[in-house]
C-alpha cells in the first residue's frame, strides 16, 4: 500500500467513530411532527396528532385541532357556546395557512360550527382569501355545511345577565380563551397555522379581531417558521404581530427573542398594562418560543410522543 493510501485510510478510520457520537441526538423522527397551541388545549393538540397519523400532513393537523374547541360548548370565546355580541348574535373569525403560501379565512361567519374548515374551503376552491358575513355564509352551504344555532343557554343567560349594565370591559385572562392559535411541523418538516374565536364576548355587532388575518394573527413562511398569536385582537392588527415575529426569525433571531421582541413592539407604544396578547413560535429546527405581556399566559406543546402545558414567560412579572 502506498504511504499516501495508507495514511488517508488510517486517518477516516480513527475519525469516524468521533463523527457518529458527535452526530445530533434530534433528527427528523425525533423533532417531526409537532404540535403547539395556545392556552390549555391538550384535546386539541390530540386530534392534531391524529390527523398526523392519517395523513402525516401539518395542514392537516391544524385543521382538526381547531376543530374541538369549536365544537365545545364550554368554551365560552370559540365556537359554538362562544359569547354573543352585545346584540346576541354568535359571530365567528377563523383562518388558515399551509407550507406554500396559501391562506384562507372568513370573517364574521354565523351559524356554522366550524369557521376554520370553512377558511380552508375558501383557500383550496376559490380564487379569494378572505369571505365575510353572509357572503361567508352563502359559500359554506354552498359547501355542504349545515346552519346551526351556536347559542348556547349558558352563553345566552351571560348576555342577559351582562345587558343589566351593558358595560364593555375585556378582563386579562378572564376572557383568556378569545382565540386558539395553532403551529405544525408535518411529518417531512413542512409548517402550518390556524387561528379561530368567536371574539371578544359582548363586543360591537360587526367587530373582527386579528384572528382571520393573515400576518396579524397566523403567519407561516416554509423557509423560516410560523407564529401565531390572542389576546386583545386590535392591537395584534396594530402591530401584524405573527408577521412581524417570522421575519424577526427570518434575520437570525430564535423563536423565543422574536416573540420577545414582538411583545416590546406593543408595550413601547401603547398602554400595555390594560390587556393581554401572547405570542406562539416555532422555526423549521423545531425551536419553539412563547411570550406574552401579562402573567397568566400558557401553551400547549406536543412532541416526541409527549403533550404538556408551559406557563409563558411574560414581561409583567
């Protein structure tokens, strides 16, 4: 054997054993798929993990983690059960985004019990991306929806009980379940974001928030990561927060300072001590970050076979 052979052969031999226990613990498998909602919704995230079985797709699981709590009648701020206007009607916001850049949302929807699935109805067969009110309406029968009462008598016994006074005061965490924000890694590491409300209880007949907006309160970017955001919807809108946080990601911060730097965006400008927002992250690594403005803001993360819920850091301590 020639020196030159020899010394080369000898050289990969005694490297390679350093190379494979240097490797990364976390590859594909062990980061892939993952789930992050906001607030305490461990059924949510379950239903976004079984769709991961079935189709192995993030859109997917979105989708159907969305779909429990509009389906529950104790969430009182999503969905069917969700608080009225202060005229009593039960008007609904939802959006979605998948991993190319599509997005569909509708925007004070009435009487169907599933907005997000409607969103991704007009995202995947119209040439729009938002529907609104009884335009919104009209395409979801069109669709095969059917009309429902979303009025529950607990929620409609809560507006009779508020009309005594009729004062409009959004409580910080009281109405901590305005929104449910969802982030997906699928299977082969592509991301997804859904968003759906009913709104803030006993608001103005006609009111939307941030959550059917794209960028405000779901952005989702495949070559860098996604967002999502609740709490008081206007001053997300004021800020386009989830935009705002995927490029901050986009310029080398991590999920968790661009959140940060977010919720700074807000407290420089406005008088931050009166509401809540709390912002979700999570980059195509599968990093993830969570921060809000008040104490009292939580998540809920599904990964490696685990669910758990993490209190969020908040910048009132």
């Amino acid at each position: 054997m020639k020196r030159r052979t020899f010394l080369k052969t000898t050289t990969i031999s005694a490297i390679a054993p350093a190379l494979v226990n240097a490797a990364p613990k976390k590859n594909a498998e062990s980061v892939f798929p993952m789930i992050i909602s906001t607030w305490k919704n461990e059924k949510a995230n379950e239903a976004g993990l079984a769709s991961f079985k079935k189709s192995g797709r993030a859109l997917d699981a979105v989708e159907a983690a969305a779909r429990i709590p509009e389906a529950d009648p104790n969430d009182t701020s999503v969905g069917y059960g969700g608080f009225p206007d202060r005229d009593g009607h039960v008007t609904l916001d939802a959006c979605i985004m998948d991993e190319k850049g599509n997005a569909g949302s509708v925007t004070f929807l009435e009487g169907i019990m599933h907005p997000i699935s409607v969103a991704r109805a007009v995202m995947e067969k119209t040439p729009h991306v938002m529907l609104s009110g009884e335009g919104a309406f009209q395409f979801a029968i069109a669709q095969g929806f059917k009309k429902e009462n979303l009025l529950t008598e607990k929620a409609k016994k809560a507006w009779e009980e508020w009309k005594k006074e009729s004062k409009y005061e959004p409580k910080i965490n009281i109405e901590r379940h305005d929104t449910i924000g969802i982030l997906a890694l699928g299977t082969k590491g592509e991301i997804s974001g859904a968003c759906s409300t009913s709104g803030l209880a006993f608001k103005m007949h006609g009111r939307v928030g941030d959550s059917p907006v794209i960028g405000a309160a779901v952005f989702c970017d495949d070559e860098v990561g996604g967002a999502c955001a609740t709490g008081l919807g206007e001053f997300v809108l004021k800020t386009l927060g989830s935009f705002l946080i995927v490029e901050l990601m986009r310029n080398g911060k991590t999920p968790q300072q661009a959140c940060e730097e977010a919720i700074m965006r807000i407290v420089k400008r406005y008088k931050y001590k009166e509401f809540q927002i709390g912002y979700l992250a999570i980059n195509k690594k599968g990093e993830y970050g969570a921060y809000a403005i008040q104490k009292g803001f939580n998540y809920t993360i599904s990964q490696n076979g685990l669910t758990k819920v993490i209190e969020s850091d908040s910048y009132m301590k």
